[in-house]
C-alpha cells in the first residue's frame, strides 16, 4: 500500500509504500523508496484550509481537531490592511 509518513528524525512528509510494523500493532512503516513531499503536502493542506475557511468566521479562525488528540490546528485569517 502506498501512503505517507513523518520522519520522527528528519521532520520531513515521504510517501512511499507501507507495510505494518512488526510487533507494534496499529502502526505501518514506510519500506524501500521514499519521496519528500512535505512542501507539496503543506501547501495542499494550506489550500485546503482556506477553501474551508467561512468567509464570515466572527473571528476568521478555522480550525481541525481529531477525537484522543491533545492539538488543534488552526488556520487564522490576516486582518486586512488598512487603506492610508
């Protein structure tokens, strides 16, 4: 199976082929060749992001959570720049 990885070592995004790892169940390992793709996926999700954003969030934050997560991920909207 193809999927994506975080390098706890290099803090980089791979994709690459998985399969599970031995003795640890529940989590896959990526094996053989691996391709950076952490500023595609970053971007993507950036984009993402602001396509979710609702352009009249009260507060212009949108933000994901996932249940048994301690984080949150917020995107917050610039405050637009006044005219001179």
């Amino acid at each position: 199976m193809t999927s994506f990885g975080v390098s706890p070592i290099t803090n980089k995004i791979f994709m690459g082929k998985t399969r599970p790892m031995k003795g640890v169940e529940g989590v896959s390992e990526l094996v053989g060749k691996k391709t950076d793709v952490t500023d595609e996926v970053v971007s993507v999700v950036f984009e993402w992001f602001m396509h979710h954003m609702p352009k009249d969030s009260p507060k212009g934050v949108y933000e994901v959570s996932f249940d048994g997560c301690d984080y949150v991920l917020q995107m917050v909207r610039k405050k637009p720049k006044e005219a001179p």
